[in-house]
C-alpha cells in the first residue's frame, strides 16, 4: 500500500519568489516523517509540492524531481490529478464540503469522480473509513446529516476519513491540530500511529510535542531571513534530533532558545 | 440581619441604570414635536380651510425638531456618547421611512388603479378588435413570459460560463479584459441594446422584422452582465479550502467546478440570475423595436410581432382608442400583473435558494 517518496534537489518557487531551496531527502513507507521550523521557512509549501498541490497558487512552480517509488511526479506528461490520488492530503482547517452530508464527505473522492459503486460497497467504505479515522462510533446514527454540523474536532477526523476512502499510498498532513483542542488533538495523534501501519505519513507540525511523540522521524527546516528561501538544515530520527542533533540551529530551535 | 440586607438592596438604586432617558423618551418626544408643529400650522392656518392643513410640513418640520429635541435633551440628562448615538438611530431610522414611503406610495397606487380591470376578461382575451372597453392582456403575459424565458436561455449559460471562467480559469490580460467589457455591457442604455438586435435580425432577416426572438436577444444583452457580475461574486465567496480539499482527493478541475464550487453558491447565483430577470422583464424600448406591437396573441417566438406587459401599457397609454379611462385601466391592470409576476418570480428564487443552500446541522 504504502510508497517510499525521495526527493532530489527540489526548488520551490512563486513566480521569480524562491520559496524553498536544495531539498533532497527519502520518506520511508510505512512510517511518520514531521517538518517542524519557523512560520514562513518553506515546510507547508515543500509538502504541498509532494502531491502537486502547490500548483494551485498561480505562477507556482518547482525545479528537480519528487520520486514515489521510482516514478518522477515532475517528469514530463505526468496528470496532476493522477498523482492526487496516489498522495492524499489533510488540511490545516478542517473544510468538509458544506453540501454534503457525512457519508457523501466520506464518499467525496468516489462520488465527485462520478464513478459508480454498488450502495453496499458505498456503505462498507463509507462504515470501513470512518472506523480508520476513529469517528465510526460518533457519527454512524447521523450519516445523513451535514458534515459541518459536527465539532472541529470530528470535522478534522472526518476530512481524513475522506482521505483514506480513496484508499491513497501517502497521507500529507498540514497542521491537521493547530485549530483543535487537546483531546480532539490526543485522537488525531492517536489515529496517526494507527494509520502508519498501512500509509506513508507525512505530518508540518508547530508543535514540537507533538512532533516527538508522532514521528519516526523529523525534519528541520530553516531560513536564514525574510526574502530568503526556506532550507532543510537537518533530516534524521526523531530521538537525535530532540536529544542530540548535529547542527546548533536545530538545537535551538527544539530546545526553545529561538522562535 | 437578612431582612435589612435586602431592604438596602432594594433601596440602594444601581449605578449602571442611571444617567438615561427612559425608553419612553424618544416616542414622547417624537409625539410632542408632531403635535406642537401641528399646533403651531393649525395657528397659521385659522379661519382657512381646514383641508389646507399643511400635514406634509407637520410631519417633516415636526420630525427635524424631534431629532434636535432628542439630541439635546440626551446631552443635557445623558452623556455626548448617548447623544450622538440617538442622533445617528433617529437619522438613520428616518431615512428608513423615508425609502419606504415612494415604494408603498407606488403599491398602492397601482394596487388601487389596477384591481378596477383585474378581472377574468383580462387574463382570457387580447386585444384583437378591442378599441372600446372590455380586452384583455393574455397575449402580453404570455410575450412576457416567452420572451422573458427566451432571454433567460440565452444569457443564463452565457453569463454562468463566463463567470466560471473568469473566477476559475481567467488569468491574465484576457480576463481583465472581459471584466472591463462586461461592466461597459452593464451600462448600456436599453434602447442601444435594442437597436443592436433589431440592426442584426435585419441583417438576417431583411427589414421590418418583428420577432419575439430578437427582443429575446435585445433583453439577453442587457440580462448578461448582470449574470455575470453576480455568478462572478458569488463563485468567488466559496473558499479555496474546498477546491483544495477536493483537487487534494484526486479530482479533475471541471469535476470540482460542477459538483463543489457550483453546489456551495447556486443559492446565490439563482438570486443573482432572479435579479437580472427582474431588471429585465420591465423593459419597454428595445422590445417596441425588436419585438414590435400587436393586438393578438402569438405564442411564436420566430415568427411575427409578440407584445409584453410593458408594451402593452405604454401603447394603451399612448394610443387609447375611442374610451382614454377604459386604456388607462387596463394599462393600471398591466402594471399590477407585472408587478405580481415579478414578486411571484423573486419568491421562486427564495424557494431555490432555500432548498440548495449549504446546510448547517445540528
């Protein structure tokens, strides 16, 4: 299910605007990756070039090669769409489509694809997903009720239901807890180590906690100023880089002594 | 102990309370200009007639005093913030009135004047060989209607697909350069977007053409504008967040438009589309020049002159026949269907509106 996804010499720009700069590291499958940094140093855009999200914002634009098993997302004639599926992405703020009810949220990636599915398949991913994003048991007496009714929460947990039903190989998350409380947050986390067993996870986070308790492994990155582009500093398990890391920046940085 | 306790609570007067006018105030005061205005005209106008009464000016003069009255007795017993805040309300709420008056004054006028021929003859005859009394409009309601929904037709997709493109795909100078000529179309003078179709169907169709097509397309340049502007508005309020989390589960950008960005406004647009039927089905000129005038039903918008409601009521007005009071009736009555029409069709666009908009739970 899972993929490894390495990334080589990968530059980031918006228009002349070089956003991140010379990233090259491996994601290994099956396992937690955190960014952690500054505001402003390049993780969320960096990530959001691993399934080509970035290509959103007009005049957004990258240099060098993403490869997920081997396949290059940037080589010529690759469809956007394609690889969208292959890498799922959660976002910072939970935004389940107002319009549609929880079990058509879920359903999302199946339905507005117009593909067609028998009800009983449809209620199996629908019950199958919702177990993987531990709201089965909040919601499975409410399917038919607006998805934006539930709390922020569950709103959250259900935008990754709706990730995993489209059964994805690598699951992007970009701050999926900042706008949640504690405990919505201790679920998420909870979630993440249960979903690792079959995806590939990568996780920006702010919270260093978070990124310590959650991830095999962690990424720093940095910026040497405004204007400046964003770099990767330092890229290894999680233990060295909480305890020991080789670079003083990214001591600072997990021990509190800046940002 | 307790007992004293709460006889000094009551006694005790909250500090947060007082310093205020009572809520009564601004009411009083109001009452007592109108009837010292009123007092000082019946004065003025002693051994007159009473009819000549100036209750206009009673009214006005007396709703100026009362705004000065209240403002300085609130910065006398209350304080500036209080007073400036009840000057504000009470401009504020008389311009309301103000508004109101020249909308229901209308209203009324054409409620009263059309009723006299709102009768059953008027929505079962046209008016073929009428030149007296009795006729009806049936033909102008359903030139109206034809017409109205030929233009609808034309610009609805038009205006939609435009929208889309300039919110969705437009980038660049080619945008802007549709937005700049979409709001020079949204200027134009309705007689100008009448001559252009009526110039164009005589290209096609030789001169002296009349055809409820072309009025038709007369009212779809007029209508496409405001398609535009308003799908335009409306398209753009949906927040990125929901065609990322859509692009971000593997959908193709048409898919996304069609089943999220166009799902989570149509209650907008549907307003917007209601709107620019309303403008439009009161237009007179362009379809006098395009669709021409007639006395008799023709429900086919490609061949030979259709009438709508307005035409009918500017050509009663204009050529009376032998009974001027029987014409001016009926174009009262044409007003007043119309009228109808159009709040039937703004009740419609609520229903629609109602029925698709995003539901919040709970």
């Amino acid at each position: 299910m899972s993929k490894r996804i390495q990334v080589n010499d990968l530059n980031v720009f918006y228009g002349k605007f070089k956003a991140v700069e010379g990233i090259s590291m491996t994601i290994e499958p099956r396992s937690v990756t955190a960014f952690i940094g500054p505001s402003g140093c390049g993780k969320s855009t960096f990530l959001r070039t691993l399934n080509r999200m970035h290509e959103v914002i007009p005049g957004a634009y990258v240099e060098g090669e993403v490869l997920v098993d081997g396949d290059n997302l940037y080589g010529e004639g690759v469809d956007p769409v394609l690889v969208r599926r292959q890498v799922g992405m959660v976002f910072q703020r939970p935004n389940p489509f107002p319009t549609m009810s929880i079990r058509d949220n879920v359903l999302a990636g199946v339905k507005l694809n117009n593909t067609r599915m028998a009800k009983s398949d449809a209620d199996a991913l629908v019950e199958k997903s919702l177990q993987g994003a531990n709201l089965w048991n909040e919601v499975k007496d409410r399917l038919n009720l607006p998805g934006s009714g539930l709390s922020g929460g569950q709103q959250q947990r259900l935008c990754i239901a709706r990730a995993i039903a489209v059964s994805p190989e690598v699951i992007l998350m970009d701050e999926p807890c900042s706008a949640l409380d504690p405990i919505s947050t201790l679920a998420i986390e909870d979630l993440i180590e249960d979903l690792k067993r079959e995806y590939t996870i990568v996780i920006v986070t702010h919270n260093m906690q978070q990124a310590s308790r959650v991830s095999d492994k962690t990424a720093f990155f940095n910026i040497a100023g405004t204007g400046k582009p964003g770099k990767l500093i330092e890229y290894a398990d999680t233990t060295k880089i909480f305890s020991n890391p080789d670079v003083q920046a990214t001591e600072d940085y997990v021990s509190g002594r800046f940002g | 102990m307790t007992a004293t306790t709460a006889a000094a609570a009551s006694a005790r007067v909250n500090p947060l309370t007082t310093g205020q006018l009572p809520a009564w105030s601004p009411w009083a005061i109001l009452l007592g200009s109108w009837v010292l205005v009123g007092g000082v005209f019946a004065l003025m106008n002693t051994g007159g007639d009473p009819a000549d009464f100036n209750i206009a000016a009673t009214l006005f003069l007396g709703t100026v005093l009362f705004v000065v009255l209240l403002t300085v007795f609130s910065s006398v017993a209350e304080n500036r913030r209080r007073a400036v805040d009840r000057l504000v309300t009470s401009l504020v709420s008389s311009a309301f009135v103000i508004v109101l008056i020249p909308l229901v004054s209308l209203l009324y006028t054409v409620v009263v004047n059309g009723l006299d021929r709102f009768d059953a003859e008027f929505f079962s005859s046209s008016m073929r060989n009428i030149v007296g009394e009795g006729g009806g409009a049936v033909h102008a309601i359903w030139g109206t209607l034809l017409i109205t929904l030929g233009a609808a037709v034309i610009s609805v997709p038009i205006g939609l697909m435009t929208a889309i493109y300039l919110v969705e795909y437009g980038r660049g100078k080619l945008a802007k350069a549709i937005t700049f000529l979409v709001d020079v179309m949204t200027g134009i003078p309705s007689i100008v977007a009448g001559l252009f179709a009526a110039a164009v169907f005589v290209i096609f169709f030789g001169p002296g053409t009349y055809m409820g097509i072309a009025g038709s397309v007369a009212l779809s340049v007029l209508m496409i504008p405001v398609v535009v502007r308003s799908s335009e508005e409306m398209l753009r309020l949906v927040p990125n967040e929901l065609r990322e989390a859509s692009y971000a589960l593997g959908v193709p950008k048409w898919l996304t438009i069609m089943k999220v960005v166009m799902p989570t406004s149509i209650a907008g647009i549907t307003t917007g589309v209601t709107l620019a039927i309303s403008r439009v089905i009161g237009e007179t000129a362009p379809l006098v020049l395009t669709a021409g005038i007639t006395a008799s039903l023709n429900t086919n918008l490609f061949s030979g002159p259709m009438t709508t409601l307005p035409v009918l009521v500017f050509s009663q007005y204009r050529s009376p026949g032998i009974d001027p009071t029987e014409a001016l009736d009926r174009a009262w009555a044409g007003a007043l269907t119309l009228i109808l029409i159009v709040m039937a069709l703004n009740l419609v666009a609520r229903l629609v509106a109602k029925i698709f908009a995003p539901k919040l739970g709970r």
